[in-house]
C-alpha cells in the first residue's frame, strides 16, 4: 500500500507546483527513499501496530509521525471482498466487529482542493464533527454533503460505501482536482484498494436516498474497512 500512499502525495504536490517534492517522491528512486524513511523512523521490527503519518513540504522535505493503533485483522484492513449486507462474515472477509455509527452532516460543504486531496487543512472536517457534537475518538464518523447537489462526498476521515442495487458503490471522485466531475472528496488509498479490487464501484449517492439503520462500510489507510450503520437524526 505505500506505492498508493505515495502516488496520492505526489499528486497533490504536483497539483500544487511543489516541484522539489514531487522530485523527491517520483519514481522508484522516490518510493525506495520513502520505505527507508519509514523504516528509520520505525525500526525493523516495531513490537506492536503502529499509525504513520507522510508530512511533505513545499521545499520536498519529507518527514514520518508515528504513534500507537489498535490492531486490525489482516481480513479488515486489506479484504478481498465486502460481505453482503443482513448476513455474517465469513472467516475470509473483513469481519463486522466493532460497528461505527454514520450521521449525515446538517450543513453542506464546498469542494475545493483541500477535499479533494485532503491535506492537513481540514477545517471542513472538523466543523462537521463539531456540529454532530463529537471528537475523533468517538466511533463514530460523520458523512459530508456536497453543496453542488446533496450528494454525499464522504466521510471526515473516511470513504463511505453503500449497498445499492446488489453491490457496494462509493461516490465517484475525480482522477485530476475538478470543479464540475465527481463528488469533490478524496482519491483515498482504500478507496483505490477497493475500486481495483472490485470490492465497490462508483455511484452518486444522494443524501436523501440514506436510510435510518442501514448497513454500510467506511474505510480509510489506518483502520482499514469498518463496518458501521446509518443514524438519521
């Protein structure tokens, strides 16, 4: 999955002119030079899970945060399918333990570059958190509403997945920043996982087709694919 992590860097960077770090992150070269950084930061063997955070700058310097995770089941964190909804996982796919709630945000939000490559300005995000009146500890994520059209975008921290027509849909997300294609959130790293993989394909999902109690999936580089379930306030 680092390669997916750094393609989604080095996109915004050459988005934004940052040349000296797309020069840093591009390439073999470029992938090589971020495993090793993360293997300094971390050591060989590190005892137990760990949450890493790439920080790049304008002038391509690269830096690796660290801190503790809980851990996740390999079958959660990178699945080779989603289950159905209304009937148990079986012992191969990611495993409905640990149920996040969703609520749906009462204000919609603006696209821009910031939801797009969602970067350490996520002002948006927090606002939307606040207004559900919750921190990023509680297990619960909020889904954030397209001011275009009501569309959801995505989650504060995560990429949501519905169960429309027989098969999981994620709303769809431009290749290049735009500001008339997509939904306006972000090309995340699971999202990708699950698109190549054929886990989900892309729907626009209008906020007002959710429904209180349904079933769904959000999923993101850290805690993998979580199950959770609709609260309509």
């Amino acid at each position: 999955m680092l390669d997916f992590h750094r393609d989604r860097l080095l996109k915004a960077a050459t988005h934004w002119g940052w040349q000296s770090a797309a020069d840093q992150l591009s390439g073999d070269d470029g992938l090589s030079y971020l495993a090793q950084l993360i293997a300094n930061a971390v050591g060989p063997s590190h005892p137990t899970p760990l949450k890493l955070k790439i920080v790049v700058s304008r002038q391509g310097d690269i830096r690796i945060e660290h801190s503790s995770t809980p851990e996740v089941p390999i079958h959660n964190l990178l699945p080779a399918r989603l289950p159905d909804p209304s009937r148990p996982s079986l012992e191969s796919e990611p495993q409905k333990c640990s149920s996040y709630t969703v609520l749906l945000d009462q204000v919609s939000t603006t696209r821009s570059e910031y939801t797009h490559f969602k970067t350490t300005k996520r002002a948006m995000y927090d606002a939307a958190r606040q207004r559900a009146g919750i921190s990023y500890a509680d297990p619960i994520e909020v889904l954030v509403v397209s001011q275009d059209d009501g569309s959801v975008m995505e989650g504060t921290f995560t990429t949501p997945y519905f169960w429309r027509a027989g098969r999981w849909v994620t709303p769809p997300v431009a290749a290049q920043f735009s500001w008339e294609e997509g939904n306006g959130g972000q090309d995340g790293t699971s999202r990708r996982w699950a698109l190549e993989r054929g886990l989900a394909s892309e729907q626009v999902i209008d906020s007002k087709s959710l429904i209180n109690g349904e079933e769904c999936w959000i999923s993101n580089g850290v805690r993998g694919f979580i199950p959770a379930t609709i609260r309509l306030l």
